[in-house]
C-alpha cells in the first residue's frame, strides 16, 4: 500500500518533501515520487497536483497532516470532480 506523508529534510530547521511511500518504508526510507514541499516556519506551501491526484486515484492513502495539507489547498475537491466525471 503506497501512502502520502512527510519526509524530514533539513538539520536544524524542519523542513519536509511530501512524498508517496510505500506503508513498510522508514520515514527517510527510499520513496517512490516526490509530490510537494512543506515549510512549517515560513508556512509555504508547494505541491505537484497531477502527481497527487494520480497517487490519489491509485489508492494512495495520505496521513492526517498530509491530509490537513490538502485540504488546505483544496485537492479534495480536484479529486472528487475528477472521480464524478469518470463514473
């Protein structure tokens, strides 16, 4: 199962890639895309949208923070109306 998360980049300052992953991977373990960056101190913001809607349609499950994200960005609403339009 491939899930949505963050990955820890950066020494002294936290800053994460959200990356798809599979479930038995490590939190800096070996991911199978990068989707986005998350910088919680300077609060911005940058994802990749087809990479995620595709991970999204795939199965791919994000973790509540990841989660939070997208809400945030809206891409809930990007999947639903994608998913209307294929059924």
């Amino acid at each position: 199962m491939v899930k949505l998360r963050l990955k820890r980049c950066g020494r002294k300052q936290a800053v994460y890639r959200i990356v798809a992953i599979d479930v038995r991977s490590r939190r800096e373990g070996r991911d199978l895309r990068k989707v986005g960056f998350y910088d919680p101190i300077k609060n911005q913001t940058y994802l990749n949208v087809p990479a995620i809607l595709y991970f999204l349609e795939k199965g791919a499950q994000p973790t509540e923070t990841v989660q939070d994200i997208l809400k945030k960005a809206e891409i809930f609403k990007e999947f639903h109306s994608n998913q209307m339009k294929l059924n």
